[in-house]
C-alpha cells in the first residue's frame, strides 16, 4: 500500500504526504481530523468537473505525466480524482474506454461489508450473531467451541479464524473454494484455528460467507439487495456481478462497475453515509469501517470492516488486486479511484509528482494547459500506431493451421492452434477442459489489440510477436478486469512449452504439449 499512499500524494490537489515528499507548501493530516465539508451536490446523474488549477495541480504537467503512462504501457486502466464533489481528471487508457463496467476486484469486499451494514440497519441479521446459526439446513465439519463463536462481525473484520493461506500461493484458500462443488460449505467446513477476533488472516471464503449469510437473513441475493438498497440510490445502474455455481453473488470479488460509479462510493462514506438526505449507510458503522478493527503485522496499513485503514493518515482504501481502489482522505476531502490490468503504483508515482504544485492553494487560471490535458485525455484511449510487420520466421509457416493438445493442467486448456497468413492479423482457436466448443480470436501481429466479444460479453483483446524463430509471445487482455496474460509458446520438434504468467498475479505455471496425430 505505500505506494497507493505516495501516488495520491503526487496525484491531485489535496494528496498524501505518507511519500515525505518536500513541497512548496506541504500537507500533512491534522491531529484532529475536521469535518468533511458538506456535499455541495449529490452526483445521481453525473458528476461536476473542475480544472486541475482551482485545487494546485498544473494541467500540463499532469497531461504530460499521463502520456508518459502511456508511452511506458503501464497498465493502468483508469483515474479518476475528485475533491469537494469536482472531478479533476477522469482519464481511461488503452485498451479500456471507459465505455463499459470494470471488474473492481477485492473492492467488492467494501461493498459486501457495507451490505451487511445495511442489513443489520434493517433488522435483518444482528452483527454478533454467530456464523453458524444462519445454516441451520448445513452439516458443518469440525464445528467445535471456537468456530460457534465466529459472529458475523469476525467475517467482516477479517477475525474469524477459519484456516485460511491469506495472501499465500497467490490466495490458494480462494482457489481451493473456487475449485469446490459448493462454495458455502467449504468456506464453512474449514477449521477454526484461531480465538475468533484475535488475529487477522486475509480471507476471501470468509467474505464469500457474508453473501450467503446476507441471502439467508434477507431472502435476497447480495445483487438484488444491493440494486434495491445501494445502487438504485446512488443512481447506479449498469452492475455485473457474478455468483457461485449455488447462485450466491460472489461476496469476495468480481463485483463490475464503471469507475464513475464506484467513485460514488468513495463519496457516499465521505459524507457519512448519506445521499441526497438519506441514510444510506448506518452513520455507526461508516465510522465504525474507517477506524482499525484489526492490526496487520504484514502490511503496512490495519483494517477495519471491508476497508484498509492507513494508521495515522486519516485515509481508508477500498482495494482490490491489479489496481483497483477507491481511496477516501476525509480531511482533504478527496477520493481517488483507479483501475487496471496490472500495475504497482510506484510505476507512476514519478510521473505525478512533478503536476502537484501546491495543493493549499489555487494556480492562476491555464487554459492552454487545460488544453493540453484534454488532448492527452484524448490520446491516451486510442490504439497505438500499428508496427512494420517482420518476415515469418520458418516456424510460423510450419505450425499454422496444426493443433496441440495437452493433457490435464491449471490452465485447463486442452488444445490450441494458431494460423498465420501473410496479413498483420493471425487467429487463435482453442478449447477449454470440459467443453466440446472451439472458442476463435484475432490476434494482431502490429502492436494492436484485435477486439473480441469475451466474459460476459466485454471486450477482449489479442496481440502477440515472435521473439525469436521458435517463440511465439501472445498477450491477452480481457480489459474490463484484471487479466493481463502473457503466453510465450516455444515450438520444438513437433512440441509445445507453454509459460503463463499474469501480471496481476504472483504465480506463473508452464505446461507442455504436442502436435494431434491425425
């Protein structure tokens, strides 16, 4: 998270200072953190915009520090910076548009919390009530003294104690859920291997057992209590959210919005929980949220109730893998929201640093500088220049067309083939375990993406090159979230040794294929 807290700082008129960086005039959190100043409108249908200047920022290095972004294909997808309801910048790079939702990742945590809030609000569930009694119907495995009093409040805080590998083997407790016929009763069946509420584990099947718990208690999914209680609200309308193969909505992750609207989160916690009047979010538990529930010995920021707290900083981050965030600085009252495939924000933080001039004060009105950001904006979104194409090496000629298969493997993919022809475009086709259907795509050979319908719909991307005569490097995007994959496949002797690595994710595998005999 450090470098979170040193790119708001570099970012915009009211950053943090958690990068002690030397300023003109320097902010710091004061010790009593003030009121946040009351809306001045409620952003339902849209939002207001401001030019950097009014807030300290200048436009044209800001403009410049973007188009370097792009120029050094930092994948970043999205950012957006707001203060006191203005929006500064909302800037969206390529592949993404900004045109559709984007997959916020571990950010559902803070809303599935903030569910459950709504919830207890209502009458609907107690915060202390145990885990166990909304399964009434469930036979549970090692249920013992401990694991009966894990309450709704310990999933929330991240305390239950349920085994659970964290952060480990890029969140292997996850995988061994997703890999499950049923979900609920393997978050559930874990054992208790720790006093509930004395230490912090990183869980996302603990996050998952909210939304089932949340069904339970309401009858409802945590998507259509969600639509009904949050988002209809806030004038939120386009919402993807997937569900487990039982229909609960994923209480851990793969909630999609447009940046837009999740910034409209950040705002409703800046002002307390409420919008346009009302209450929307128990005033108690906003506070409550905010404030350190549990210390985390392995990070540099606690956590409180589905947010990550940044101890004495006044800040709170909704946070989600590859770069997804909503981060609130009530004192400065500003709120930063990104996106991406991929990306550690230390990649830009020196790229920033040079467009905060003074973020105490306004700068004399710029418009050529305004000018210039609109352009880089503009530019930013658009596919790069296509590259002179290089001859085919000989491989290429001698496995078009041709089919690997591969036996059992994590990426569960049974065959694949490429065709080349003589265009800058060659297509892919493949199949997945447990499917008799052949799935095609593009992929440019130029440096561009070739666009393609993907999950659920949202654009997809390929492009790929030869790094050599016998390697083939093929880079997906899914662009609405954070899979950002490269494929480097070695051809060899009627062979196939495929790497696979994310770049939002720690682990890579390799596996090894060979052509189909007829």
């Amino acid at each position: 998270m450090n470098g979170l807290r040193c790119v708001v700082l570099l970012l915009l008129a009211a950053l943090l200072d958690a990068c002690q960086l030397v300023t003109p005039h320097p902010v710091a959190p004061p010790k009593a953190a003030p009121t946040p100043k009351p809306a001045a409108y409620w952003p339902t249908t849209g939002w207001r915009s401001s030019p950097p200047e009014a807030y300290g920022i200048d436009s044209a290095k800001l403009a410049e520090a973007l188009l370097t972004m792009r120029g050094q294909n930092i994948n970043i997808h999205s950012l957006m910076v707001i203060r006191d309801g203005q929006v500064l910048v909302d800037a969206y790079l390529y592949p993404y548009d900004g045109s559709t939702v984007h997959d916020l990742a571990s950010v559902t945590k803070s809303v599935m919390t903030t569910l459950i809030a709504i919830a207890a609000d209502q009458g609907k569930l107690q915060l202390d009530a145990p885990m166990v009694s909304f399964f009434p119907d469930r036979t549970i495995a090692n249920l013992d003294a401990r694991k009966e009093r894990i309450t709704v409040r310990h999933l929330a805080s991240m305390a239950s104690g349920l085994e659970c590998m964290g952060f480990a083997q890029d969140e292997g407790t996850l995988r061994a859920m997703q890999a499950s016929p049923d979900w609920v009763q393997f978050a559930l069946d874990r054992p208790a291997v720790a006093e509930p509420g004395t230490q912090f584990v990183y869980d996302s099947p603990g996050m998952h057992l909210l939304s089932a718990i949340l069904q339970q208690a309401t009858g409802m999914t945590a998507l259509a209590f969600a639509q009904e209680n949050l988002f209809t609200p806030l004038g939120i309308k386009e919402v993807l959210w997937e569900s487990d193969p039982q229909g609960y909505t994923d209480g851990w992750g793969d909630l999609y919005l447009h940046p837009r609207d999740a910034a409209k989160l950040g705002y409703l916690w800046l002002n307390q929980g409420v919008w346009e009047g009302r209450q929307i979010v128990p005033e108690a538990w906003v506070e409550a949220a905010q404030q350190v529930q549990m210390q985390v010995a392995e990070r540099d920021d606690d956590y409180g109730y589905g947010w990550w707290i940044t101890p004495g900083e006044g800040v709170y981050t909704a946070a989600g893998r590859g770069g997804q965030y909503v981060k609130v600085v009530p004192w400065l009252n500003v709120i930063v929201t990104t996106t991406g495939g991929g990306f550690d924000y230390e990649e830009i933080d020196p790229l920033l640093s040079a467009s905060l001039v003074d973020p105490n004060h306004p700068l004399p009105a710029n418009p050529e500088g305004v000018a210039q950001l609109e352009t880089a904006v503009a530019a930013i979104v658009q596919p790069p220049a296509p590259q002179p194409l290089a001859p085919l090496p000989d491989t290429a000629r001698e496995i078009t067309g041709k089919t690997f298969v591969f036996d059992a493997n994590p990426v569960e993919l049974e065959t694949l083939s490429i065709e080349f022809g003589a265009a800058a475009e060659a297509t892919l086709h493949f199949r997945l375990a447990g499917s008799d259907q052949i799935l095609s795509a593009p992929v440019g050979l130029d440096g561009v993406y070739r666009l393609s319908p993907g999950d659920h719909g949202l654009p997809q991307g390929y492009r790929g090159r030869w790094a050599d005569a016998q390697t083939f490097v093929l880079e997906y995007d899914n662009i609405a979230n954070n899979d950002h994959i490269f494929y480097q496949a070695q051809f060899k002797d009627g062979r196939i040794v495929l790497g696979v690595q994310e770049t939002a994710h720690e682990l890579g595998v390799q596996i090894e294929g060979r052509l189909q005999t007829p």
